[in-house]
C-alpha cells in the first residue's frame, strides 16, 4: 500500500480514536475539533515511522521525474541518452 495512503489513514484513524468518545459528552462537532487538535500533537510522536516512509516514498517519485525529465529533454537536444 502506497505510504501516503497508509499515514492518512493512520492520522483519520487517531482523529476517530479521540472524537469518538468525546462525543457522548460533548457536541459533535466541538469533539471532532479537539480530536484534529489532539490527533496533530500525538501524530506528531505516534506517526513518525510513518512521517517517514511517506517522505521516502515521495522524495523518490520526485527524483524519478526529475530523471525522466531530463532524460527526455537530451533526447528533444539531440544529445546521446546513453
């Protein structure tokens, strides 16, 4: 699964673990506020692993670009790819 998916899931997953209980005391919508408040902070240290591999994932998707960009404007050059 793409690490991206996985940290978002992750993070609606901790939002969920903390709103949902304050619900049976508090509005809906205030206990969904604290949870996104308190989510940020805990993702902060319980999501770093993923944090991680999610900037990983996407520090090589750029890279790979970058390359087949540059690869692509050589050959538009007339310049030998190889």
């Amino acid at each position: 699964m793409n690490p991206a998916v996985k940290f978002y899931l992750a993070r609606l997953a901790l939002v969920a673990v903390v709103a949902v209980p304050l619900m049976f005391f508090i509005n809906a919508l205030l206990a969904v506020a604290a949870g996104l408040l308190v989510s940020m902070v805990l993702g902060y240290v319980l999501l770093r692993r993923q944090r991680e591999e999610m900037i990983a994932h996407i520090d090589a998707a750029v890279k790979r670009r970058r390359d087949e960009k540059q690869r692509l404007r050589s050959e538009l050059a007339g310049e030998d790819a190889s």
